[in-house]
C-alpha cells in the first residue's frame, strides 16, 4: 500500500484527531486557537474518503529558542490499527518540506511523553522541562528539530 500526504480541511481530519488525541482525555473537543491562523496547513492521509493521518503546523515562535523563524506542529495523529506502519513520518517529512518553503530555521512541537521516541527517531529533541497538558492531563515536554 503507498500512501500520499495530502493538504486538506480541518474538517476532513477532526474526526480522527478527536478520536486519536482525545481518548479517555478531560478534553473532549479537539479545536486549535491556531487552526484559524493564517498560514494554517493541514496534512492528511486519505484512505477511502476517510483520514488515516494527520498534523497541523503554522508559523509560531518557540518558547524554547525565541526569536528564531519557527514552525510549529499540532495535532499530530495516526489512526490506531496504522500506528508504527511509517505514517507518521510522512507527515514529518511533509511538514519539514513545508518549513524549508517558510525558510523556518526549527520545527518544534509540544510531545507527550509517550511519543517521545518518535520525535526522537525523527530528529527532534527534547528541550526544557516538562509539563502537564491541560486538555490531556498527559506529561509532556517541548522537541525541536533544527533545520
Ligand atoms: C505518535 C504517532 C503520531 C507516531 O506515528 P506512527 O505512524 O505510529 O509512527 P511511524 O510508524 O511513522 O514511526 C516512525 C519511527 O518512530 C518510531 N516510533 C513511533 N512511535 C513511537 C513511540 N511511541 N515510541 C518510540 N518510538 C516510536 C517507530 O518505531 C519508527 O522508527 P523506525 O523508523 O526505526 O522504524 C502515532 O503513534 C500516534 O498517533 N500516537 C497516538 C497519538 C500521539 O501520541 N500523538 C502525538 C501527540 S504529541
């Protein structure tokens, strides 16, 4: 099976970050205040009209290595019966294509912990200290991935 990244809608993804990022989390609704930035792109993997895969990333200064031109990315999911198959990291792949067009000098992300092995596998690395997540009451901390 090839699978394709695609730029699509937020509503064509917000079924499966929902179903994904909000499991078993007090927060129940998976809107972004960034997902009305500008700039916003929303990736997907389409599989039979239906989203596979997803991540959301805009232009946002990061906390960890201000004043530097940065991209941010959100809401990175992939459905549950396709974790470990290689999704993700087309949306990475994707998503730093992106970055390299805004000329961004890092990518970063808020990583819950327990996807900490993933950032790391695709080159980010954890900066700071960690943190609780209000809507997942899940430990995380910052990564950043220098380009
Ligand atoms: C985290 C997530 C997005 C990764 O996507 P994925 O499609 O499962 O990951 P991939 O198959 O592309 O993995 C790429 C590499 O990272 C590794 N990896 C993936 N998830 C990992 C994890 N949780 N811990 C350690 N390594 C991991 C894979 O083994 C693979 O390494 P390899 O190239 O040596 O084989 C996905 O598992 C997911 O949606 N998890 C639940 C939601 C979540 O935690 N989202 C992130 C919020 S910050």
């Amino acid at each position: 099976m090839t699978y394709e990244v695609s730029r699509v809608e937020l509503a064509d993804i917000m079924p499966l970050r929902v179903a994904v990022l909000r499991k078993g989390t007090p927060a129940t609704d998976c809107n972004y205040p960034e997902d009305s930035y500008p700039d916003v792109v929303h990736f997907g993997i389409i599989h039979e009209g239906t989203a596979i895969a997803t991540s959301t990333w805009f232009m946002k200064e990061c906390p960890e290595v201000p004043n530097i031109s940065a991209i941010q990315l959100k809401g990175m999911a992939v459905a549950e019966q396709l974790q470990g198959a290689g999704l993700g990291a087309l949306l990475i792949d994707a998503g730093i294509a992106l970055a390299n067009e805004h000329q961004a000098s890092v990518a970063w992300a808020r990583a819950r912990d327990s996807a900490m092995g993933f950032y790391e596998r695709l080159g980010f690395v954890s900066t700071g200290d960690g943190f609780i997540d209000g809507p997942t009451a899940m430990p995380h901390h910052i990564v950043v991935r220098t380009l």
